[in-house]
C-alpha cells in the first residue's frame, strides 16, 4: 500500500529535534519509532498515532479520528486522522503531543 509521502516528510521534520526516534517500514506504511515503541506513523493518506486506550473515546471523531482497524480488527489504542486534518503544523503537533504523552512513559526497549 502507498502511503503519504509528503506527511512523512512533515513527521520527520516535526519529530527530527527528538531524541530516541527511529523511522521504520511497517505493514502497509511507515512508521516511527519512540525508544523503540511505536509512536505514529503514516498509513494511506493518514496519520497514525498511538494513544492510552483511556483516551480514546475522548478523542474519537475529533479532527475526523477514527480507529485503525487491520485484518477486520481495531484497537483502542491506535487511530487514524486524516491527513487533511493534520495539514497545518498546530494540530500535527497536538496529536503527536498525545502520541508522546502516552508513549513517552512507556521503557524503552532494547535494540535489536
């Protein structure tokens, strides 16, 4: 599956300052890489981020949210934001904020 070039482009840009991130090619996308924890990503023409699933009815349907579902399956943890929604800087920003929130408490884990 193609995926958005020119969002990853904009995730690099935006995670580049960040210590501990990693790009990686993952099924159907490519993903990013908080100390070895899946951060966000970019799926199709969307942004993938990683969430506590606390929070996930919070932040269903905002900016157009949706759940990841893969092979018929979706989880609490993981959504979907179009692209469109995260064109502008401030609102990559605050859902990568939440993405590092979440992920940023979790240890890192060991290189392979």
């Amino acid at each position: 599956m193609a995926f958005d070039e020119a969002l990853r482009a904009r995730l690099r840009a935006h995670l580049g300052a960040m210590d501990g991130i990693a790009e990686k090619p993952m099924v159907g996308g490519i993903g990013f890489m908080l100390r070895g924890n899946l951060l966000c990503g970019v799926m199709g023409p969307d942004l993938l981020v990683r969430l506590a699933s606390r929070d996930f009815d919070r932040y269903l349907g905002e900016d157009g949210a949706g759940p990841m579902v893969m092979g018929g399956r979706s989880s609490r943890s993981w959504m979907l934001v179009p692209g469109t929604s995260v064109a502008g800087e401030p609102e990559m920003a605050r859902w990568i904020g939440r993405a590092t929130e979440f992920v940023g408490r979790m240890p890192a884990k060991p290189s392979k």
